[in-house]
C-alpha cells in the first residue's frame, strides 16, 4: 500500500503544520497585532536595550539520526494489525480530520527525512485473531524471504514472537535510542531478559496512546459535593487509593427507587472488570523482579504483604454502596454509559473512552493517573489495555540498521506531531492551552509499565493479570492462599519464558 504524493504547495503547507505543531505547549508568547491596530506599549518596543526578539523555546527534543541518512529509495514494509477502527499505521489520504492528517503527514515526513517508500501489509489481529496473525508472520520470517523490514502486532502477538525467538534484539541496533522521550523509560528496566530488549512501543503507536488507562472525573459533580480539585492531589503527591474512596463516599444516590444499587443509579466509581487491573500496578505492585543478569524471577511484591493489603483495600473499596464494578459482555456498555451521562463522579477506562464515548458528553470532565497506594509512593503507574501495539525487527529482516532508522523516526516524528493531536482529539482542547490537562495526559504517559509479567503474560496462562482482577471482581481478600495455589505454576511458566528468550 504505497503513500500518496501531494502537491509541493501542501507540502509547505504540511511542514509548516508540523512546524507550528511543535510549538504546543511551549511557554507564553506575545501575539502579533491585528493589522491597522494600535501598537501596544511602542515606548517599550522601542526601547535602545529592547532585546531581539527570538523564536519561542520548544519542549520537545530532537532525535540522534545524522543528518542526510538516506536509504536510496528502498521500500521498508511493516507487516501490521488491523482491529480497532482508529488509526494506528497509515492513511490513504488526507480528509480534514486532525488525527487522520498527522499521521498522513508524520508518514510523508519519515518518506521524504529518509527518502524511502513506506509500505503495509494488514492482516486481522485483534484478540480473536491474535494466534492466526501470529503463524502467518512467522511462516514468513521461517521461510527467510525477508518479505517485512518491522512488525506491529496486538501487544499479545509481539510477546508471542519474541518467546519464539523471531525478533531481534532492539537495544543492539545503531539508530534506536531508548533514552529518548519517545520510548517510555521503563521498557528498558521491565521488558527486557538478559540484557535484549525485543519489542518496543510508546508514541510510535497511536494505539498505545489510545489504550493508556486514566481515571475519569467529573467537574460537576466534583462542584456540586465541594470536593478537592484531582489535579491539585496528583500534583501535590496525595492521589491516592484512600483519598480517593473518600471522595467517592456519599456520592450514591438511588435514582430510580427501587431500593438497589444498579446502572440507573449515580455513583461515586464505576468501571467496567478490566480496569480495576490497574490498582494493582498504581499502588507500586509488580509480577517479577530482575536478578544481576536480568534474568526475570516472580516478585515478592506479588505475594506479599502489600498485595495483600491492596486487595483488602480495593474489595473494600468496590463493595461500597458508592461503587459498582461491571462484569461480563452484558454489563459492557450499561458500565460505560453512567459516567457519559453525568451520573458518576470517577470512572477507570482507557484514553479511548474519551473518543469513542465523551465527545458530546453534557459536562465537563478531566483525567488524572491511578492513585498510588499511599504519600510515601514516590511515583504514580500506569499501565495499558492489551490491543496496544509493540514494535519488532523479524530475524529475517533485510536490511535490520534501516528497520531501525525508520522505527526511531517514527516515533520521534509521532512524539512531536502525533501524540499532541491524539490528546487535543480526545479531550476537546488545544494540548498548549489547557495547562492541567496537558499536565495529566504527560504524566500519564510517562508513567507507562511495561511489567515483564504483563507483556508476556499470553505465555504466563493470563496468570499475571487474572489473579489479581478475579479477586477484586469476586471480592475474594484471601490473597495468600490465592498466590499460594498459583505460585508453583508460575515459577515454571516464568522459567520456560526467560529459557526461550535467553535461546536456551
């Protein structure tokens, strides 16, 4: 599928764009005046030791790639997903949406930076496809016809790939740079065994933009109960699990009478079974720690007091009267529709909800991360919904140093274009003008995990996330003889992995 060239005029058009793109969030400038308009303070302006005026200071960083590296016109092919309606690789053309265009433009952009031609061959992959994407690609790379330069596969599908050995190593390749703000800094602290990182993710994926999870809140009702502003917690380092119940509480309210709590009602929290995963990790837990070799092992965060203490709490938590967690396909959208119609103060979602759901909600509504378990928590977490897309380089690979070089301008040309249109399309404000919004999207972005025992937990028998959620859904505190029935398996599910990984 190769990308449409356009007119040298909406080129300049576009790279201006992408200029003036670069600028969001930058600090104040002054505005130019109208034309015919009074000049403003012309004492000042002209002013002997007036300073020169300069171009305004950018918050984003630029990437190592020399200048002029070239690849002669090759064709670099990416063997990807398609699932989710919103986009995540390319676009045909440009149709006036602001998402659609950036990611027309960022692709325009790595094409001509590189001179090559980028092309994609999709193939379904989402949850119930996952194992039929998975064995076409690898029949592709067994057969060493070097047919795909990159994959991009639903975050199950590059675990499976990289424990069957088809993936090189990233953190090898010249031109990737890992300590760069578009690669999350935990990927090289969680995701990677014996020292080889294999798949990577983070602003080159609009679909790990999209699937971050975030808690909800609404403005209104945050007035209405003269409760304390999130974004002031999360900035003051108290957002946190017990701040939180605390605000939730007294929000009920039986709105339809009928004497039970249902998804008629208002509620302080409601969420739907997937997402009340994310306390586990928010409140500093993990499933594995690394040795001095990087050699992943299970945690004893992940049996241990704490574990057990944030199970308690967040049963406690949900159980309350002000609360109701969905669970099963039938509660799927009557779980989603309270908090779009203004009838729950807190909901746990992904950044998607906001796309998909928000867009014409009657109230105004902000985002901050998960709470931490308690002030003394240095850092909040945050982690993702499983159709996130990681990145690879096939064994097979032709030209590997170029796969390379187009995966590190992606993801930089995303993190300065990309990402900030994905917030303002998601949120309905310009990313450079609303400060605690822009605050919150970054922070949340910047917190990802890439906890080892969640990428790889396809190969883990779902254990990883199962555990924890099923405990919190079915309100089960008994954490100990929960991790005492599971701890066995595990440890011999883990040790094949990090075999298959290390090539043993």
């Amino acid at each position: 599928m190769k990308k449409k060239r356009i007119t040298s005029f909406l080129s300049v058009c576009l790279a201006l764009t992408m200029v003036l793109a670069s600028f969001a969030g930058c600090s104040e400038t002054a505005s130019e005046p109208e034309a015919g308009a009074d000049p403003v303070n012309t004492a000042a302006e002209n002013a002997p030791d007036a300073p020169a005026e300069t171009e305004p200071e950018t918050q984003y960083v630029p990437d190592d790639l020399p200048d002029g590296l070239t690849f002669d016109g090759s064709t670099v092919t990416t063997f990807g997903w398609s699932g989710p309606s919103l986009v995540e690789f390319y676009v045909e053309e440009q149709n006036g949406e602001i998402v659609n265009d950036a990611i027309f433009a960022r692709n325009m952009a790595v094409e001509e930076r590189l001179n090559i031609t980028l092309d994609y061959h999709l193939e379904p992959g989402a949850n119930a496809e996952r194992a039929q994407w998975v064995k076409a690609l690898s029949a592709s790379i067994t057969a060493g016809d070097g047919a795909y330069d990159i994959f991009g596969g639903y975050s199950m599908c590059g675990a499976s790939l990289a424990a069957q050995g088809m993936c090189l190593p990233l953190n090898d390749m010249e031109y990737l740079n890992f300590t760069k703000p578009w690669w999350p800094a935990k990927l090289l602290d969680e995701a990677t065994c014996g020292g080889k990182l294999y798949l990577g993710s983070g602003d080159i994926s609009t679909y790990m933009i999209y699937y971050l999870y975030g808690l909800y809140f609404n403005q209104e009702l945050l007035a209405k109960y003269d409760l304390e502003s999130p974004y002031d917690l999360v900035q003051g380092g108290l957002w946190t699990l017990d701040k939180m119940k605390e605000m939730t509480s007294g929000v009920y309210l039986d709105l339809n009478g009928n004497g039970e709590k249902d998804f008629d009602d208002q509620f302080g929290y409601i969420t739907y079974s997937i997402f009340v995963d994310s306390f586990f990790f928010s409140c500093g837990l993990c499933t594995t720690d690394k040795d001095e070799d990087d050699i992943p092992h299970l945690s004893p965060l992940f049996s241990g007091e704490k574990a057990h203490s944030v199970v308690e709490k967040v049963v406690a938590f949900v159980s309350e009267q002000d609360c109701l967690v969905g669970n099963g396909a039938e509660q799927i959208e009557p779980s989603y529709g309270v908090f779009k119609e203004g009838r729950a103060l807190f909901t746990g979602h992904e950044l998607t909800y906001a796309v998909n759901y928000l867009r014409d909600a009657p109230f105004t509504y902000g985002i901050v991360p998960f709470p931490k378990y308690d002030e003394e928590q240095a850092d909040y977490v945050t982690i993702m919904s499983f159709p996130y897309t990681l990145y690879g380089i096939p064994i097979d690979a032709r030209t590997p140093s170029m796969s390379a070089a187009v995966m590190e301008a992606m993801a930089s040309e995303s993190y300065r274009t990309v990402s900030p249109v994905l917030f303002e399309n998601a949120y309905k404000v310009k990313y450079a003008q609303d400060t605690q919004s822009s605050l919150m999207y970054d922070l949340i972005r910047q917190t990802v995990s890439f906890d080892f025992g969640r990428v790889f937990n396809d190969n883990l028998n779902s254990l990883t996330y199962s555990l924890f959620r099923n405990a919190i859904v079915q309100k089960n505190t008994d954490w100990a003889s929960t991790m005492k029935a599971n701890e066995k398996v595990l440890n011999k599910l883990l040790d094949k992995l990090t075999q298959a990984l290390l090539g043993e």
